[in-house]
C-alpha cells in the first residue's frame, strides 16, 4: 500500500529538523524520515557561529543563554587563536561567543523541539530509492511513500541527490575530508608538560601550514577537546592521515591517537548552484551548502532547512513555486557567501608556500572584522555588513 504525504523529509539532522519545525509551525504536517534512532554520535567540531544561533533563536525561539543552561551548548568563548604552525597569527577576542555542542546531544534537541511543534517522525527508516519526479520514495522495508514534496537533508551521501541528475564528477571533485577525535579534558595525557599549551586553553585554536588546502582545529567543549583536521580531498588525498599524525605531533600527543581517529566526508566547494529536482529541494550537506574555507557546516544546514521549509510552505498555501522561492533565499544569504569564501581560500591557501607572511598580513589587517565575517555579520565580498533576518 502506498501513502501520500503533503511534505517528506529526508533526514533528520540540522537540516531535516530545521524544515519541519517550520512546516509545523505553519500547520502543514511533514513526515520525517531517517535511518538512525536519535541521539546518535555525530562526527562534528561543534562550534556554533553567531549566524547559526540566530536562526535557533527566530526558528526555535531560544536563546544561547537558554541552551548553554539545559546542556544543548556545552560551552562559550569569545577568545580564539590563529597559527601557522608554531607561530601566532592573531589572537584576542570576538564580538560574540562561540558556543560549542555535541551533535548527538544538539541533533536530538533540534528533533524534539521539531516533535513537539507538531512534525511526526519516524527514526530508523532508511530510504533506499526515490523518484523526484514522480515524488515517490521507497524504504528498506519495502514501503512506498508518495509526496507533493521532498526535502532531501540526508547529508553528503545523500540518497536524495544521488537520484537527481546532477553531475557526480564535479561533486566528487568538490569534495573535502576531515579527521577527528575527542579526547577528555580530564584524560592524563593534558597534564604532562609535553603537550602544546594550546589544549588546556578555553579558546578554540586553528592552525594553518599542515595541509596545502585545509588547516587544524583544537575545540575546547566543556568536558573534551575536539582535535581534528580537515581539507580539500583532491589535493591531499591519502597524505590525510600522515598530515593528521604531524599535527598530533606537534600538539604533543601520541600517534595512536591520529592512527584511531574516525573520518567524514566534507562538502568543500561542491556545492549545488541549484539543488533541486522534480518535487525535490536539497538542503545542509545534501546539497554541498557548507562554507569553503573554514568549512562550516551547521549554519548552512540550519539556514537552508529554514528556506527550505518556507519555500515549500509557500507552495502548499498559496501554490508558488517552491523551486524560485528557494533559489531567492539561496542566492541572498548563502551561494554568494560560499562563493567568495571559495575566492578567499584559493588565495590564501596558494600564498601558504610563502610561509605565514600572507596569511599574516590578511589576519592583521582584517582585525576586528575578520571575527564579524566568521560569526555572519559581515559577508566573506570584501567583509560588507550583511543584513539580519529571515531574508
């Protein structure tokens, strides 16, 4: 027996939970479908920008200070600090907080808040085939589901994309990695005299000059430290992991660590101009919307499910096109960001065979407004002052 639906969602992460707490608000009832059962561990630096609490604040209504209060942010600092390698870029202090959060813990919030607004979900549903053109879906158990709608924010291996005509070439030679472990603040190796000072700070530290295209992270969540590494796939292919040992080296941490570590596809510059198909809309990492220099992801994901979701609200109640729609709030808040993100990070990470000098000389002379483009204020074209609001 085949059901129909007005709206399924494909995927229930930032995105997913995003899009259907919108639909919801609005009285349209969206199925929600993923294969994992939630909380689930999710591979994820997780730091929230500015940009991205201010979506959880006009989509969910909460405010950080609500969220660092019942554990969904675990954490904040508006310190950071820059390097290449062993020398100090920049350091010093930010407008806004970064918050950081454990994806299991933020996920599940973002479902149940979802739930709670009226989305029915269903975890452990896996999507094995769909038809954006005809709005059929087919799960693992051999359910067919119909839709006026599809929202596919099932992440870089999206079982949505992979059935729209989209060029598979020009994604795979987008596409970026990362590696990453966590290792508890509390854990004996942080105490030894050997270890890069930079772990015991309350600051999240980048580290430039280990890969050609990509750079280090150290993140200070409340009870651990996401330490990782992350860039362009094409250029560094099967050096990751070697890269990754140098840079635990130089943290002073021992190998096993790197050699143990998980790693994850990224979105790194693939991104779709136009991702949408037949009665599909891609958003999040579905859709490759993840920032190409930092490679930021959550804010993307957040942001695009809340277009995602008008767009195909406006589509129920009053019959516009979703796919214009969707396009309006892309091309205005979000492609041209990852657009000159992309510009940037050609620059600098080709200025990295003069040594830190570039690199340097862009975060000096940028000062206070570097921090502004990060957290969203300022747009990454020439670091002019965006516009606040739901665009």
């Amino acid at each position: 027996m085949t059901t129909t639906h007005d709206v399924v969602i494909v995927g229930a992460g930032p995105a997913g939970s995003t899009a259907a707490h919108v639909l919801a608000k609005k009285g349209i009832n969206a199925l929600v479908l993923d294969k994992a059962e939630f909380p689930r561990d999710k591979l994820c630096a997780g730091l929230l920008t500015w940009k991205a609490v201010d979506v959880l604040e006009r989509v969910q209504g909460e405010t950080p200070e609500a969220l660092l209060a019942n554990g969904v942010f675990n954490a904040a600092s508006t310190g950071y600090h820059i390097r290449f390698r062993g020398q100090t870029i920049a350091a010093g202090e930010v407008f806004y907080p970064f918050h950081f959060t454990s994806r299991r813990v933020f996920d599940k919030h973002l479902l149940d808040t979802a739930v709670r607004a009226g989305a029915d979900v269903r975890p452990g549903s896996r999507v094995t085939a769909v038809d954006p053109a005809a709005g059929v879906l087919r799960l693992a158990d051999g359910t067919e589901l119909r839709a006026r709608h599809i929202i596919g924010c099932d992440g870089v291996a999206s079982v949505v994309r992979r059935a729209c005509p989209f060029p598979s070439a020009d994604w795979r030679n987008g596409m970026g990695g990362a590696m990453e472990f966590y290792l508890p603040r509390t854990d004996p190796l942080l105490a030894a005299n050997s270890v890069h000072p930079d772990l015991r700070a309350d600051h999240p530290t980048v580290y430039a000059g280990f890969l050609r295209a990509g750079y280090g992270w150290v993140f200070p969540h409340k009870d651990k430290l996401a330490i990782g590494i992350g860039g362009h796939s094409l250029r560094h292919g099967k050096e990751f992991r070697a890269k990754f040992r140098e840079f635990v080296a130089f943290l002073g941490l021992p190998g096993h660590l790197a050699d143990a570590a998980k790693g994850h596809g990224l979105p790194y510059g693939n991104y779709l101009k136009k991702p949408w198909h037949g009665k599909a809309l891609l958003a999040g990492d579905a859709a490759g919307l993840v920032e190409t220099l930092f490679g930021e992801g959550i804010y993307y994901a957040l942001r695009s499910g809340e277009l995602a979701g008008e767009a195909v609200a406006a589509a129920l109640t009053r019959g516009a096109d979703p796919a214009a729609l969707y396009a309006k709030g892309l091309n205005r808040d979000i492609l041209p960001e990852l657009v000159w993100s992309r510009k940037l990070r050609r620059v600098l990470y080709a200025s990295q065979s003069w040594g830190f000098m570039p690199l340097l000389c862009f975060v000096r002379g940028g000062g206070r407004l570097l921090g502004e483009m990060v957290h969203g204020v300022r747009s990454y074209r020439f670091l002019l002052r965006r516009a606040k609001g739901p665009m």
